[in-house]
C-alpha cells in the first residue's frame, strides 16, 4: 500500500496514518462513481487543514462574539464576496456546514412550523429534507409533492422527466407557501422559469436546491436558477469541487432571516477553514477552465449513458443532460437488485450506490437502480473513451457475479486503467 502526500501532516498517530494511506489507495485505485463525489484540489485541501481550524467565531464579519476574528473576517467575506459573483446573487451565506443544515435553515428562515412545502416525492428523485419521513423536515413543514411523466416506450419521448402539469396542480391544490426544485437523483436538466411561474401563479416561495449541479451552473453548464428563486441552497463538495459544506444565496429582503436562521438558528461556530476552503473552490469555479471541466462532465455522462445502454442497461429518461447516469438494471438481469450490484461492484474496485428509480417495486435499501456519476473521474482526467470502457467493465463485472476470478480481472484492470488518471498524480511526497 502507498503511503499519500499528506502523511507527513501525521507524525503522532500510527493508526489515522495507516487508515488515510488505505483510504488513499482506495481512492486512486478503484473508481469513484457516486454522483455526490468529487477530487478537491490540493488547495481547498490545504485550507481545509489549516490553523483556521482552530478558530471560534460565532456571529458573521464585523458581528462576532469572540475577538481574534480580523484575519476569519476577512477570509468569510472573501468567500461570499466570490460566491455572490459567481452566481450573480444579491447574498451569501457560506456557513452551513451540509446541504442538509442549508436546507433546513432556509425552511426556518422563510417559513412557519406547519406551513405547506411542495418538492419532488423522494422515491421519483427528491432528497431526505425534501419531505422524507424519516426527516425533521417533514415533522416541522406539512410537505406534499410532485412526480415524473409515466416512462414510455416512445424512444424520442421516453418520459420520466419532472411533471410541470403535476407541479401546477399539486401548487393548485394545496396552494404551499414554498416550492422546492431540485432533486438527488434526477439525470435531466431542471427548468428554473418553468418553476418560477407556477410559484408566481400561487404566490409561493421558490427555492431551488441546486446540491448536485452547483458545478454545473458555475461552469455555464446548466441554467442558473438564481435570477428565478428567491433562495438558492446547495452543497460545496458535488460538482462544485469544493470542500464538504454547504451554502445559501438568496434575494437582499431575505439575507437577514437566512443569517439568522443558519446562526444562531441552526448552528454555532462557523467551520472557518472550510469557509476558507469554500473561497478557494469558487475562485477556482470562476476560472475559464471550469467550463471546459463542467463541459466534459456532461459530455462524459452522454457517453457513458450510451455505452451503459449498449450493454443492455436502461437508463431512466432515456439518458442524461448533467454528471449522473440512473440505470434501471432490470433489463440488464431482471434478478438483479441495486444492492448487490453495488455490492458486486465494489468487489471489481467500481464505487457506485444503489438508488431507487421511478416506481421502484423494490424498497430504498434493496432497489432496482444504480446511480453512477461522472464528475470524479472527469476531475481525474478521464474523457468519453475512458467512460465507455468503465461501462463495458461493470457489465463484465455483474454478468459474471459469481465467478471470483472474473470479478478480480475486473478489479485489475480498472486498476491498470486509474494508474493513468490519479486526480493527485502532481503531488510530490
Ligand atoms: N448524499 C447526497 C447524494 O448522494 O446525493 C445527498 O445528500
């Protein structure tokens, strides 16, 4: 096992060593597929492990409770000064420390307890704080929901994509005080107008979660939903390619309630060197390559959706227009469930997870899908070629499941392939 760049940082700790160096090769030997993953750069990871980890302050730049806080001031107003930019937004709120404490502060900034939320139903594509039972969300907001088109066998109208007469009627009906666009699992591009208009037909808030295609927005890849909403909440790690965390824009009128809502309302003291690492990852979103990387993340989903169906996969919509591909695998192997996919997969050195799919029959722990994602391995260098021979080695590896060696010829060779791509090949030790 190789040792990583960072062991160096760790001279006391044999046994934190040993699992970074094992998490190390982890990442750069095997394939990372999941949809909500990425590579940060040496420098957001450089941020995120610096002193400013050792900094409490509660409040925001020139309202903090603890002295000390000239230097943390100036790096949080940097990062919403970066992140306003890059979005064209009126305010920021670099704070939250998940999309998940984003989106809860946004539901506490803006709303009552029991007031009506409309988002996208869990099992089509929506996330946990989109209403999920076993979420806080759903036992503070009465959230109702809205779904898909029906699939079709049309091959130039294979339906699955969000429903907007459905959204209208649900808005209709149950008249929410918010609408929620966004989703987790979701493999189409989403209309920021088409959801304005409906809030504006029933006077509801919009807030867009845009967690997974934060990158996408930044690079010009897909629409920006932040001239449309009047909030937007999203995390900092996806397509973004920052560090873990989470972040809030909104319209001026709401920036007070938000900073409220995300300290003191939700949280304490700021994580400063994630904020710190967050400014690194938006200059680095502002820069013309980052178009050219989130280009390449679309067009690497493209061709790995074609060449997944080419080994008799369905794709859920019939393809993808952002970094993820949702595989029905049912016409794959009609026996074959997301969980021991994923399972199986993990065996052949190919890091994915089990997702349901539009009307699942099988529950959210077994499932009938796969969600793979393109954004990683695009960060590591990897082009169209590269995808289509991951999809021809993850049909190798679930058609021959049970035969032991198949599975570790699979496992070399996707090693052979990411000795060519390792997203940290310029660090030096
Ligand atoms: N865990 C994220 C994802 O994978 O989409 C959502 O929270």
């Amino acid at each position: 096992m190789g040792s990583s760049p960072f062991d160096s940082w760790i001279t006391n700790d044999d046994e934190v060593t040993s699992l970074l160096a094992q998490e190390w090769d982890r990442q750069t030997t095997t394939l990372q597929l999941i949809a909500s993953e990425n590579f940060a750069s040496p420098a957001v990871m450089a941020a995120t492990g610096s002193v400013l980890t050792n900094k409490y302050a509660e409040g925001y730049p020139g309202r903090r409770y603890y002295g000390g806080n000239q230097v943390v001031d100036e790096v949080e107003d940097l990062a919403r000064r970066r992140l306003t930019a890059l979005f064209g937004a009126d305010h920021a709120n670099v704070q939250p420390h998940s999309g998940a404490n984003a989106n809860v502060a946004v539901y506490q900034a803006l709303l009552e307890p029991g007031d009506t939320i409309l988002a996208m139903r869990l099992d089509q594509g929506g996330h946990l704080t989109h209403g999920s039972p076993a979420s806080i969300t759903s036992k503070w907001w009465n959230f109702v929901s809205y779904g898909v088109t029906p699939r079709s066998d049309d091959p130039d109208n294979p339906g699955e994509l969000i429903d907007f007469d459905n959204v209208r009627e649900q808005a209709l009906a149950h008249r929410p005080k918010m609408i929620v666009a966004g989703a987790t699992a979701y493999a189409r591009r989403i209309d920021p107008a088409s959801f304005r208009e409906i809030a504006d037909e029933v006077g509801a808030l919009l807030m867009f979660d845009s967690a997974h295609v934060a990158g996408l927005i930044a690079g010009g890849s897909h629409p920006n939903p932040v001239p449309y909403s009047d909030v937007v909440a999203f995390t900092t790690h996806k397509t973004l390619r920052g560090p873990r965390g989470g972040a809030i824009l909104c319209r001026e009128e709401y920036a007070k309630k938000i900073d409220m809502a995300v300290f003191p309302g939700q949280q304490g003291g700021p994580l400063e060197h994630a904020i710190a690492a967050k400014a690194v990852s938006f200059k680095e979103a502002s820069l013309p390559g980052f178009s050219v990387y989130t280009e390449q993340i679309v067009a690497n989903s493209k061709a790995f959706a074609a060449a997944l169906a080419g080994e008799g996969f369905r794709n859920v919509s019939g393809g993808t227009e952002n970094h993820m591909v949702l595989v029905d695998l049912r016409e794959f192997d009609a026996e074959l469930t997301g969980k021991v996919a994923q399972e199986v997969l993990d065996r052949a050195g190919i890091t994915t997870n089990r997702n349901t799919i539009p009307d699942d029959p099988r529950s959210p722990f077994i499932t009938s899908g796969l969600r793979v994602g393109t954004a990683a391995q695009t960060t590591a260098g990897m082009k169209e070629g590269e995808f289509a021979t991951i999809a021809a080695l993850m049909a190798c590896a679930l058609r021959q499941r049970d035969d032991e060696a198949a599975i570790i010829q699979v496992r070399n060779d996707v090693a052979a392939l990411c000795s060519s791509f390792n997203p940290y090949a310029t660090f030096t030790k």
